[in-house]
C-alpha cells in the first residue's frame, strides 16, 4: 500500500528550529570544551577567551529568542486573520441562505 506524504505544517518546521538551535548550541559548547582542551593559554587569557564566548553565546540567545518572538506574533496575527475572515465567509453565508 502507497503510503501518504507527510505534509510539513508550520509546527513542525518550528519544532525542527528549536531543535537545530539545541544542536547548534550543543555543538558550539562542545567546540569550546575541545578547544581549551588542546589550545592551551595562560589562565588569563582562558578566562577572557570563556568570557568572550559567553557573552557571544547570551547575545545569540537573545537575538534568536527575539526572533521567535516576532515569528509568534506573525503567526498569531496570521491566525486571527484567518479566524475574522472565516468569521466573515461563515456571516455571508447565513445571510445568502436566509435570502
């Protein structure tokens, strides 16, 4: 039996988004652990080096949770388009069947 394409709906190619953000930033503190591991620097220099990447990191963060902000407006506001304009269909209708 054939089976049926799985259709991508906006949920899951939000879910992959957290989900490569969660890699991305698994594997930027895995490249981090290497790199101090076999880079080796005097302890100020680690220091700086760790605080540069952690400031790097919370901006990253709160550049991509603004974003997601911004994308859930969008959708909401999609949304409630939507909902105002089945709304307005659903009224005509009623109205053309009461004649």
């Amino acid at each position: 039996m054939p089976e049926e394409p799985i259709a991508m709906t906006e949920e899951n190619g939000q879910d992959e988004g957290v989900s490569t953000i969660a890699w991305f930033l698994t594997g930027a503190a895995i490249g981090v652990t290497v790199a101090m591991l076999f880079a080796p620097k005097s302890g100020r220099d680690t220091r700086q080096f760790l605080s540069d990447k952690t400031y790097q990191g919370k901006q990253a963060v709160t550049q991509t949770s603004s974003d997601l902000v911004d994308a859930g407006r969008d959708v909401f506001e999609r949304g409630r388009k939507l909902v105002e304009d089945a709304a307005e269909l659903f009224e005509r209708g009623r109205r053309l069947v009461r004649g």
